[in-house]
C-alpha cells in the first residue's frame, strides 16, 4: 500500500509538471481529465516517462509557426499601408487636374481644356487599377496565391487601360466610317443633281445650297456657305423685328409715328433725292411697318462690316498675314458655329462677339425705348458694365448677333472677300441685283416701281454669284 501511494504521488508531480510546461495544451488538459477517472492503470498510458524532449519538439514547432505568422502579417500591413499611399497620391493628383480643368474654364482656353481633360482621365484610370488590385487581394486571401497568378493579375493591371483605350478608338473609328459614308452619299447626290441640270445655273446653286446646309461637317470655306449663313440672317432679323413690334404694340406705342422717326434718321444719311415719304405712311396702313423696322436694325448692324472687327479696334491682320487670318476666321467660325451665345458670353463677356454684341445692342435700343417697353433700364446697366442679360428679348437678339457675326467671319474666310453692296432710296428697281420683300400678284414687279427703302444689304461673291439686296419698293408717283 505504501509503495502505491508513493507511485501516485510521484505520478501526481509527473502530471503537474507537464501542466506547467504546457500551458497551451488544453485539448490534452481535458483529454487527461476525462481519462482520470479511470483506476491508475490508465496513467501509464499517457507515456510521461520523458517530458522533456516532447516539450522541446513541441516548442521549436510552435515557436517557428509564430514568427512565420508574424513575419507574414507585418508584410501584409506593410503592402496595405503603401496601397493606402498610392491611393491618397492618386487622388490629390487627380484633384490637381481637376482644379486645371476648372480653371480651362475662365478664361477659356480650348488646348489647356482639351490637356486637363486627358490628365482627369489618367488619374481616374489609375484609381481603377488600384481598386482592381485591392479586389484580386481579397478574392485570392490577401495576396497569398502562387506567383503565377499574381503575376497574371499584374499583367491584366498593366494591359486593362490599354484595352479599353482601343475599344474607346474603335468605336470612334466606325462613327466615324458611318460619317464619312453619309458623307458620300450626300456628295454623289449633289453632283448629279449638278449635273442632271442642263446647266440651268440657278437650280444647281439652289440644290448646292441645300445640301450645304444638310453637311454637319464643314471642310473649307464656300461661297455657297455664305449664301446659307445670308439665309439664317435674315430669318433671325425677321424674328428679333417681330418680338420688338410685338413689345412696342403692347407698350400702345404709335407704330407710324415711330417708322416715320426711323424714314427721317434714314433721309438725314443720305444725299439722293428723296421721294414722297407718304410711301412708309402706307407702309404702316398697310401692315408692313416690320419692314421698315428691319430696315433700321439691318442698317445698325451691318455698319462697319467691311472691317475685320467692326472698327471696333485698329487691327490690321487681315492686310498683313491674309493666308493665317483667313484660317483664322474659319477655326472661329467652325468653333464657334455649335455654340450657344448665352453660354459662350456668360463664360468670356468681353470677348470679341461679346464687345460686338454689347455695341450694337445699345446702338438698336434707345434708353427712351428700352424705358417704354421694360419699364426700367435694367439691362443696359448690365451691358454698359460688361454683363449680358439673361433675358428672352436679350436671347433673341443674340441669335440674330450671332448669324452675323458668323456670316463676317465667312465673308473674311472668303478669297477674295465678297463685296457689300445696297439699294439707294429712289433707284430703279433692279431684278438682277434687287429683290422685293413685299410679294405682288403675278410675282412680276409692275413698272413705275422705285426702292422705297432697303431693308437688308446685297453681296456679290468671288463665283459671280450674287446675293440679291433686299428692298421695299414704292411707286414712283
């Protein structure tokens, strides 16, 4: 009995030691308690002979697997902490394009816009790699796959904006083969309508002339462009007149008083013989004041247009360099030919069409008429300080600036520059260089018919076309 006890007690130091020296091994803890409660027979089983050389396995083992994991998680936290850099790098680079993309703006400057533009884009690119990049990270366990795979991902990284670079140009290139064939199409079918003609001289210029006005795409400057871009002058004149009568109407203005006001400004300019000016009496009896108002704004917005600004400045381009500034002129036009005036202005107010607009708008309205019809002069004020109002008659009127603004840098583009001409009070009526804005029956003007006044001016191109002058024809009784 007394050497059993021993061999417990002996046992029980054995068990204790090995607790001590396994202060992790909870499974085999629990395994010995559940065992225990068998006779000490089962003790021997355990195989605690030699503990020590069990408890340096198990050390070397356990202590190596520790500093592999920690070795591993430091370098994950370090590969994290650079993608977090190149993060933050990327985004303050591509807040840096974005403030040079706002300022591209004001003043505007197309190249600086079209530059901005491209780095956005590059740093937005960039972004994206690095998104992809953290995905992959986390779909394949942090980065821990075989070092194929991460280098096939390196490799789409590096090949992705490159492929989405080529589908982006080849869908411009087949919008652009689409173009280009419509292109054809419309070429071929002005040519033989050209030439199906007979050499009937004004039917081929009216078919060029539509099919000038159906091309998007505008390649070198035409005399049948100008013929257009006359057209869509006169169309805006007619419009801006009507609002204006509309507003002088609705202001109980008296129209004939008015029109007989604009026939005296018109006689005190000119020196030829007057005829009876009961004709622009009868012009307002008859319903056609419009035609002596767009006479008076046709007249205010023409003057000067043999210049190359208007007279606004002393420029002289035109005469030093004539090849550069007709390009010049036609980059503008083409540029500026698909822009709203209200958002060109409201971005640069003192450019050139800005100081053309702002001159003749205050050269057309009166402030006695701008008083009248608005009720204040709220808009002059903006104009005289270098503002452009936002309002509907202001829109209107910069449709029709607009038009020409764009027929004069036509006419500029033009070699040689189509010449101005107009119908003198009192002349005879013209058919070749004339044409009557009032209709008569018949379509034949009768005879005894002299220019009551002009309403719009007449140009003679360098193909010998002639764009005829616009009158109002009275008779000469």
């Amino acid at each position: 009995m007394a050497a059993k006890v021993s061999n417990f007690s002996d046992l029980v130091q054995r068990v204790a030691a090995s607790c001590l020296l396994h202060p992790l091994g909870a499974g085999r803890n629990a395994e010995f308690a559940v065992n225990g409660a068998g006779d000490e027979d089962d003790f021997s089983e355990l195989e605690l002979d030699e503990p020590e050389d069990e408890v340096k396995d198990e050390e070397v083992i356990g202590g190596g697997g520790f500093k592999a994991r920690e070795e591993g998680s430091t370098k994950e936290v370090m590969e994290m902490e650079m993608a977090m850099w190149e993060v933050f790098d990327a985004i303050s680079a591509m807040k840096k394009a974005y403030a040079g993309l706002q300022k591209a703006h004001s003043p505007w400057d197309p190249e600086k816009m079209r530059a901005a533009d491209v780095a956005v884009v590059g740093e937005l690119r960039k972004l994206g790699v690095l998104r992809e990049r953290f995905r992959r990270r986390c779909s394949s366990g942090g980065g821990r796959g075989s070092g194929g795979v991460v280098a096939a991902g390196t490799l789409r990284e590096v090949v992705a904006p490159y492929e989405a670079a080529v589908e982006e140009l080849k869908k411009e290139v087949k919008a652009k083969e689409v173009e280009v064939d419509n292109l054809k199409d419309k070429l071929n079918s002005v040519v033989n309508g050209s030439n199906g003609n007979n050499g009937k001289k004004g039917r081929s210029m009216s078919r060029r002339k539509v099919g000038c006005s159906q091309l998007q795409v505008v390649a070198a400057p035409a005399p049948e462009l100008f013929e257009t871009t006359m057209t869509q002058v006169k169309e805006a004149s007619k419009s801006f007149t009507s609002l204006l009568l509309s507003l002088m109407r609705a202001a109980h203005w008296d129209i004939a008083a008015a029109v007989r006001s604009i026939e005296a400004a018109t006689v005190s300019t000119t020196t030829t013989p007057v005829i009876n000016t009961s004709s622009i009496i009868t012009t307002t009896q008859n319903g056609n004041a419009k035609y002596a108002l767009q006479s008076y704004i046709s007249t205010k917005m023409f003057q000067g247009f043999d210049h190359e600004t208007f007279y606004m400045d002393g420029s002289l381009s035109s005469l030093l360099n004539p090849d550069q500034y007709r390009r010049d002129c036609f980059t503008q036009y083409r540029d500026m030919k698909a822009m709203d005036p209200a958002e060109l202005l409201g971005i640069l107010p003192t450019c050139h069409f800005g100081k053309f607009c702002s001159n003749k708008y205050l050269a057309i309205v009166h402030p006695k008429m701008e008083e009248s019809l608005f009720g204040d002069l709220d808009q002059r004020r903006q104009i005289l300080d270098g503002n452009h109002p936002r309002s509907e008659f202001y829109s209107q009127f910069l449709g029709m600036a607009k038009a020409v603004w764009l027929l004069h840098l036509l006419a500029f583009s033009l070699d040689p520059t189509p010449s101005q001409f107009e119908a003198t009070r009192g002349a005879e009526f013209h058919p070749h260089y004339m044409e009557s804005v009032v209709k008569f029956s018949g379509g034949r003007v009768p005879l005894g018919q002299v220019v009551g006044f002009p309403v719009s001016p007449g140009f003679k191109l360098g193909n010998g076309s002639i764009i005829k002058a616009r009158v109002y024809l009275a008779s000469r009784d």
